[in-house]
C-alpha cells in the first residue's frame, strides 16, 4: 500500500495528500466507542493535555499508530526508519466553539529536520459544516511564517498560534469519510473552523511519524519503533501498552506530557490549557 508516484510528486507539490482510505466505518467506530469507554469510565482523562500521547494507555489508538498500510504511506515519504513520535485528539463538540487557527505544524515543535510527516485520521466524517482541516496548497515550499500568538479562549492549539491574512480562497478543505487519512508536510499552512452541526467531530493525529535522523531540538521526545530502526537514538523509546489506562503507562505519559509542554512553550512567558 506504498503511494505511487503520482500521490508522491502530489505530495511534493501541494504539501499534503488525501484522502487515504485505512480503516472500515466499522473500525472508525470501535475508535470512537474507546474514547466514549474512557470519557465514561474515567472523567476528564482526555481533556487539556490529556488529549496527548493516548497511544501510550490505549490499546485501540496504539494500533491505529502502528497500522501497515498508513506505515507504508509514511515510509513512501520519510523512509523506512519510522519513529511515532506523539499523538493528539482532537474533538469538536457541537456546543462549543473550538477551532484550529492558521499555522504550520513546524513552528514551535522542534524537530530537525523535516523528515517527518503528520497522519490526520477521521474517527467521524469531517467536512466543511462540521469544521474539517483547510489547506493552503504550495505554502510549505516558502520559510516558516511568524505566527501570533493569541492564546484565544476557544483555539485548540497551545499558544493560539496564528498566521494572519491567509488567503481563505486559495485554501482547499480536506473532506474525509470516518476511516480516511490525510498526510501532510511539517511546514504546510493549515487550521479549520468550528464545528456547526449537531455531532461531534473527532479527529486522532499522530504528530508525527518521524524519521529516525529528526532530532528534538528544544526537549525531550517519547517514541515508539514503528518500523526500521533508531540508527541515531536521540529520543526516549517507551514500550507498546496491552491494557486500557495501565498504571505504569499513564505515569509514563504524564512523563511524557511534561516535557512536550515545556517544548510547546519554550520561550514563552504564558501556559495555555494544552
């Protein structure tokens, strides 16, 4: 299931690719049942930071990170060292007004050099009315933008990092089916609105798969081996968890989210929820 050439030189030239079929509508839903389980069973788990790294204590996202035919998309366009390098969920209640601002995934994230890639995974349909990803195709062939920090009350971003003036017509939606991935580039400038229907709208990322030469510039990174090998070993690598918020794996991700937030907010003088 490698892309083919077509969807590589697609890759290359627009900054994404999509949509990737992956999963069935059936196994979509066994992920949105696991997050119902666990918003049930332990209240609040995935809200602020928790939203981070749930590979580590679910089993059922743990095996969405190391699916083949999204591992054989990635090594199409990093190689065949793959590294999952963190992961993050974002929901978008109906009743609420949380969007995703402007901005290009490589600003404030620290890994050097851009040999790494970012796997949006609809766990429900997203479109345009529900708040799906919008992209500004070619924008990650130009230097990292400056990026405002708003901090705004409803943006689901860590500092509200913003790119201003981004030409909203020249922005292409991701429309995905519950089970579709997209893939794209550190650099691309991309955000999405609000969710204005009556269902939520939740989306799995895993930020990212990383080749094994991307080194943390600002911290400290938990990793799995997906595939291939850690021929540099510049990260933390942490074991695949078996059982449902384990004791061990949820220290362990604590562990984890206290260093990826002093990376998210190295230099800044404010703390956002995320």
């Amino acid at each position: 299931m490698s892309l083919s050439l077509e969807q590589i030189n697609q890759y290359k030239e627009d900054g994404y690719i999509a949509p990737l079929n992956i999963l069935s509508k059936e196994e979509a839903n066994e992920i949105k049942q696991e997050i119902e389980l666990i918003e049930k069973k332990w209240p609040n788990e995935l809200e602020g930071l928790g939203r981070n790294y749930i590979h580590l204590i679910s089993p059922v996202f743990d095996k969405v990170c190391h699916n083949p035919i999204i591992l054989d998309a990635v090594e199409s366009i990093i190689g065949k060292n793959i590294l999952v390098c963190g992961t993050t969920l974002f929901i978008k209640n109906p009743d609420q007004k949380g969007f995703v601002s402007f901005h290009q995934d490589a600003k404030y994230i620290g890994l050097e050099p851009h040999n790494w890639v970012t796997a949006w995974l609809a766990v429900t349909d997203a479109n345009e009315e529900n708040g799906c990803m919008k992209m500004w195709k070619g924008s990650h062939k130009k230097n990292l933008k400056y990026h405002n920090q708003k901090f705004d009350e409803n943006n689901l971003l860590t500092r509200g990092q913003t790119i201003e003036n981004v030409p909203i017509n020249e922005t292409t939606s991701v429309v995905l089916k519950a089970g579709q991935l997209s893939l794209h580039h550190p650099t691309i400038v991309h955000g999405s609105g609000p969710n204005n229907s009556k269902d939520k709208r939740i989306g799995f990322v895993i930020q990212s798969y990383i080749g094994s030469n991307v080194e943390q510039v600002l911290g400290k990174m938990y990793v799995q081996q997906a595939r291939g090998n850690d021929t540099f070993k510049y990260h933390e690598h942490v074991k695949r968890t078996t059982e449902l918020l384990n004791n061990n794996d949820i220290t362990t991700r604590k562990k984890a989210n206290e260093e990826l937030s002093k990376i998210f907010y190295s230099g800044s003088n404010k703390i956002g929820k995320y």
